[in-house]
C-alpha cells in the first residue's frame, strides 16, 4: 500500500447532557410510532462524540476519495451498515425521509437532510443508531466502536479494494508500523504459559541492554506478567520517549531474577536486510516506513565504502513488498538516480497531484542494479521498480508485479481510529498507469527451471518481441481491460521464493556485456495515456 498521512482536526464534540436529552427524545418518538415492538426497558448508551466521529468520516471521504461521492449517499451506506450488526434492522429511503424498521415494524421515520449537509447526516446517524438500540439488542450491547466500524465499512465496502476503516487499537498499531513508537525495541509471544521474549531488534534500548531471546519477563515496572497477553504487554512498554521502564526477567539456567531498567526511544521497525555476496550487495526491503531510506541509504554508504572499487553491483529484492509509504519509495528511488520523474501521482483533491522528481547522488556511481519483483510486489515496491527500470538504471527479474497503482491517505478520526482512503494513482516516468497491469520484468522467471545461461540466451533472443511488448504496456488505455489482461499473461504475476531470481540477477551483473544487452530491453520513450 502506497500512504500519505492527513490529520483530520476533531470536530465539536456535544456535551453529554445534551445527548442524553436527546437520545430521551428519540425513545419517546420510538414509542409514538405505533410500532408493535416494545423498546428494550435498560437505559441506552449514548457516546458525545458519535457526531463527530461521523461527520470526519463523512467530510473526508467526500473531500478526497478519488471519485466525487455525495455526502447522503456515503451517509445512506453507512446507516445500512446497521445490518452487519443486527440483520433485522432494516433502512429505507423515500423521497424526503428515511424509515428504520426492526423485524419488519416500522420504528422510526425522520425527513432527509440536505444533501450537502455533513453535519445533518452526522446527526441522522447518531439518532438512528440510538433509535435501532432501543429495539436490538444486538446494536444495544455494541459497543461504540463496533457501530463506527459497521458505518465505516458501509461506507466504504461500496468504493474499492483498498479503502478501509481501522479502530483506535488497530490504528494505533498500524501508526506504529508507518512511523514507529515509543518502546524498548522487544518482541515477546506466551509460550508455555510464560511471556517469552522473542525478537530484539538491534541498536535499540533492549539490545545495548542485556535481554536475550528467550528470556521469560516476569514483571512489567513491577506488574506480574503472568497473566498478560502480548497485547496488555506491549500497551504496558510502548509508551512515549524518554522515559523509564523496568522489565524483571528470568534466564534458562540462571536463578537470579534480572531486573533491567531502560530508557524508551523511539522504534521503528527494520524494513531492510543487508547480505554481501562476495563483491555483490544484495538488500531486501520488506516495506516501506519512516525508516526504510535512512536505513537504506546508510547501509550503502557503510557497504560501497568499505569495499570501494571491489563493488561490482547491487541486488534490490522487493518480492512479496506489499509497498507502505509513498515519500518512502520515492526516496529509495532516489538513492540510485541522479535526475528524471521517478512517480507523478494524479487524483480529484488538488493535494493529491504531485510530481516526483529525482536530485540526489547515485549511492552506488551507477554500478550495475538488479531488481527482484514477483507477484505481491505491490504498491511502493512498484514505484520503485518501474522508475528503475523506465530510467534505464536497473533491470527487472521476476513476474509482473501485483498490479496496485494507487496511493492511500489516512484520514485520522476523532475516536483515535483512521480511514485509509484511495485518492490518487500514480503514473510511470514513462506515462503509463499501472494499476490493474503492474510492471513487467525484461528477464520474466514464468518459464520452469533452466540452467541460467541457457534461460537468458533465449530471452536476448527474443530481444525484438519483448521490445514490442514493453512498447504496448506504456501505450494501452486504462479502460482497456481485456489487452492489459493479455499483456499480463505474457509474464503472469506469481509469488516467488526461490534462489532462481537471485542466480540469474547475479550472473548478469558478473558478465557486463550480457547485462548491457539486457538493460535496453525495456527502453522508454514518454508515451500519453489514452
């Protein structure tokens, strides 16, 4: 997934008396309704912030989302999310009102807001919910969040693939994932009955503490760890930097209870995996967050200086990359290009056109560059792969990439939970969009295993065919679905873990001649979308 962040500012939030007033109301225009149903008897849950979390979540989407979608037509879906909760709810709409029902009983009818009107439609949602919980007892024992996330995926079920809704827990995670944390830099997992140190990332508090794997974590700043799960533990650890937490451990072998004191920093997970294969570098990046250029551009600046004129190239292994962060890619991009687009992005909300332009120092003074992509190569990762190789910098060994060509902003919402909204797609240095095609390899694997050499003589071979088929791939029409499926087919997207890859990528770059041949496979000239 390609990301932008967007903060959304909190929207007023109504004092509680007043939505208590207010839900009092709505029960006892339930109740004059006329409806067979008596209305549950237990007080009703009200939440003040019910209006503004949905008119943020209405407000965004409309603003953003690639596609223009009225504000009672985003608010209408999500209102029929109701339904996931408690399918006997049911909402219809008429001319100018809309009618709840519950278990085919008409409960509730209210006159439509315009249809512009965000906060209008925020109101509606809340008073419908309150009303629905009067009557189910389903939508009554829900908690908050699980009715925001059955409007939210209302809302956004209708749109496509890649537009979500995550709660504040999950989206606390997935903060976590794009920008890092506050913490100590451990992972743990309950083994045995026992919380289990499993993973300490290098550099980090943890590891210039002491703490091994495996060490059993007994208490957290005193707290028994016994019965913690992960979740509890890691709430515990991650909170903000510079300050302290005590962590008591257990050692196989030692009977001495450890106690360490350690100071959190801010962590973000490692993306990139460095191995030198003799006078080759070969890096896999697995996503892309905050961290994932810095660490790059370090790594190559450690590694080229230290082997100097001994470097003869630079494997990239982006297979199974799902992508991330789009200034990410961009930058990875930029560490092997010293001028061109690298990705134009192109959407409805004027913040979302950009063009992205290399200006750096090739880290590597333009050794030769591999690039591995597969099947689930996808998003950032393509970015990357499609500028490298529209730039004549890298070749492309592997499948077609996944095929994702769009970029996601999050929406943060005022109960701490976000929307991941697609509001762009991003164009190859070449001019073509590559949603729904993906980026061809000049070396495609798709073939069963060959010795090497024989595998790319027959590929330069058919020099002039796979020149033909690049040239339609930058030309087909977006709308043109059935030819982008055929040029797909001519180097299926596939999941790949094998080593072929990484021979074939390493032979290239000992034999100059064959990778000078290679690299022009994929020449590009700048082509208009039709």
């Amino acid at each position: 997934m390609v990301t932008k962040i967007i903060e959304t500012n909190y929207m007023e939030i109504f004092r509680s008396f007043l939505t208590i007033v207010r839900a009092l109301s709505l029960v006892g225009l339930v109740a004059a309704c006329g409806s067979s149903l008596p209305p549950l008897k237990a007080t009703i849950q009200v939440w003040p912030d019910a209006i503004a979390v949905f008119k943020a979540g209405y407000q965004g989407v409309s603003e953003k989302y690639i596609e223009y979608i009225s504000i009672d037509r985003l608010a209408l879906d999500g209102i029929k999310g109701f339904s996931a909760i408690d399918p006997a709810l049911y909402v219809r709409k008429s001319k100018n009102s809309i009618t709840l029902s519950y278990m085919g009983q008409r409960i509730l009818t209210v006159d439509l807001p315009k249809s512009n009107d965000v906060h209008g439609w925020a109101k509606l949602t809340s008073d419908l919910a309150i009303a629905a919980r009067a009557y189910s007892t389903d939508m009554k024992a829900a908690e908050a969040e699980k009715i925001y996330e059955a409007v939210f995926d209302g809302v956004l079920s209708k749109l496509d693939l890649y537009s979500r809704y995550a709660g504040a827990e999950d989206a606390r995670e997935n903060r976590a994932q794009r920008d890092g944390f506050g913490g100590i830099g451990v992972g743990f997992k309950r083994i045995d009955g026992a919380l289990r140190i499993t993973r300490i990332t290098p550099n980090t508090p943890a590891a210039k503490s002491g703490l091994l794997i495996n060490d059993t974590i007994t208490h957290i700043d005193k707290k028994p760890a016994d019965h913690l799960t992960p979740r509890q533990a890691t709430l515990l650890i991650r909170v903000q930097t510079n300050t302290t937490v005590r962590l008591s451990v257990t050692r196989s072998g030692i009977p001495a209870q450890q106690t360490h004191k350690l100071t959190r920093k801010h962590i973000v997970f490692p993306t990139v995996t460095e191995k030198r294969l003799k006078n080759i570098l070969y890096y896999k990046i697995s996503s892309f967050n905050q961290g994932t250029a810095p660490s790059l551009s370090k790594k190559l600046k450690l590694a080229t200086s230290a082997m100097g004129h001994d470097l003869k190239g630079v494997v990239l292994d982006l297979r199974g990359n799902p992508g991330g962060l789009l200034k990410q890619s961009v930058k990875v991009a930029d560490l092997f290009l010293t001028q061109g687009t690298i990705v134009s992005t192109k959407g409805r909300h004027p913040d979302s056109l950009h063009h992205y332009a290399a200006g750096g120092l090739d880290l590597t003074e333009k050794r030769p560059l591999i690039v591995l992509i597969d099947g689930k190569s996808a998003s950032a990762a393509e970015i990357v792969a499609a500028a490298l190789q529209d730039r004549q910098r890298a070749i492309l060994v592997g499948t077609s990439s996944f095929g994702k060509g769009t970029v996601q902003s999050v929406l943060r919402l005022p109960n701490d939970g976000e929307i991941t909204l697609t509001w762009s797609q991003f164009i190859a240095p070449s001019g073509y969009i590559l949603h729904g095609l993906g980026v061809r390899p000049s070396l495609c694997t798709k073939a069963k295993p060959e010795p090497i050499e024989k595998f790319i003589n027959v590929t330069l071979n058919s020099a002039s065919r796979i020149k033909s088929t690049f040239h339609q791939w930058r030309s087909v029409g977006l709308k043109n679905s059935a030819r982008r499926n055929n040029l797909r087919s001519t180097c299926p997207a596939q999941q790949r873990k094998s080593d072929k890859e990484l021979d074939i990528a390493i032979h290239m770059i000992k034999n100059p001649t064959t990778y000078t041949r290679a690299l022009y496979f994929s020449s590009a000239t700048n082509q208009a979308q039709k």
